[in-house]
C-alpha cells in the first residue's frame, strides 16, 4: 500500500501543524505557570510603585510648602491623644494639685451661679452724673 505524493505532503502538513500547536500550549503552560504569573504581578507592581514614588517626588519639588503642611496636618491629627495628654500634665504640673481638685470639684458641684454684688456708694460716685431737666 503506497501513499500517493498528495497524501504524503498532507501526514506531512498534519506533523508540522501538530508541532506548532505542541509548542504553542508549551508556550501557554509556561506562560499561565503560577510562579511566572507570580513574578510578573511582582514586576508590575515594582515598576507601578516606582512611578508613584516619581510621581510624589514631583509633586513634592513642585509645592514643598503644600506637601509640609499637608504632613503636619496629618502627624498632629495621628499624635492627637498625645499631645492632648501632654498638654494636661503641663497644666498640671503649673497649676497646684489643690488647686485643681478644688476647681474640679466646683466645676462637678449643681450650685446656681453667684449673685451680683450689691451696688455700693463707692460704685454711685464713679458713673457720671446726667443733668435732670427741672
């Protein structure tokens, strides 16, 4: 049984053709490999930090008063508590702890608030005198 010349070029196509398609699903399987999937996530998220960096540093040379406050801003609002608990042991510590208790104490007290004072003849001569019509 022998194979005509047409016949022969066709198992020849049909060899080549499974070749390429062999070494394209090689290519694929090397391509979808989770540590190659991996390493490539990891490169583009090195080359996307970088360019944020770049992109910071920019804007940072552009308006570095801008940027400053910005910073601060954010460093006193994270250390609130801080600098709030500082800022009471200072009081503290100018202020007498007696001092302190009492006020604390009064500011806790339901008393209604003191009166004004009587208007004394010291407070009469010290307000100018109008002229009555007579």
């Amino acid at each position: 049984m022998t194979d005509t010349p047409a016949v022969i070029a066709a198992r020849i196509e049909v060899a080549r053709r499974r070749g390429e398609l062999l070494d394209t699903v090689h290519q694929l399987q090397l391509r979808l490999a989770p540590k190659t999937l991996a390493t490539e996530a990891w490169q583009k998220a090195k080359n996307k930090g970088a360019d944020l960096a770049e992109d910071a540093v920019d804007a940072v040379k552009a308006r570095p008063v801008a940027v400053g406050g910005v910073a601060a801003a954010l460093g006193l609002f994270l250390a609130r508590e801080p600098i709030r608990d500082a800022a009471v042991k200072l009081y503290d510590a100018m202020t007498s702890r007696h001092d302190t208790k009492a006020a604390r104490a009064a500011l806790t007290q339901s008393n209604p608030p003191d009166q004004p004072a009587p208007r004394t003849a010291l407070d009469e001569r010290a307000l100018p005198k109008t002229e009555t019509a007579t």
